[in-house]
C-alpha cells in the first residue's frame, strides 16, 4: 500500500486552518451565547481533537 499523496494532506491542513480562522472572527463578533455554542459545535466537527481552550487561547493572548 503506497503512502498517501502529499498535495491533498497539505491542502486539507490548509483548508482546515482557514476555516479555524474563519470560525474564530466569527466568535468575536457573535452577540450572544447561542451564536457561541453554535460556532463551537462547527469547530469540534472540523477539528475532533481541538479543545475549547485550544481554541480560544490565541483570542485571549490578543487582548
């Protein structure tokens, strides 16, 4: 079994990081805790292995 083509990796991890990007202006912007939870929720989909910390931990070092 060949190893996995290298393109389509980078192009994922890129995709995903825009996306985490993406998702975390969303967060700041949002106006209430329902908006929140939501955009949490689509980020525990795109990155099963990211915590909640991991992910607001670089809008908190901003700040």
């Amino acid at each position: 079994m060949s190893a996995p083509s290298r393109r389509p990796e980078i192009r994922r991890r890129r995709a995903r990081a825009e996306k985490i990007a993406k998702l975390r202006r969303q967060y700041t912007m949002a106006r209430n805790d329902s908006d929140r939870s939501r955009i949490l929720g689509k980020i525990k989909k795109n990155s099963v292995g990211m915590t909640e910390q991991q992910f607001l931990q670089p809008l908190t070092a901003k700040q």
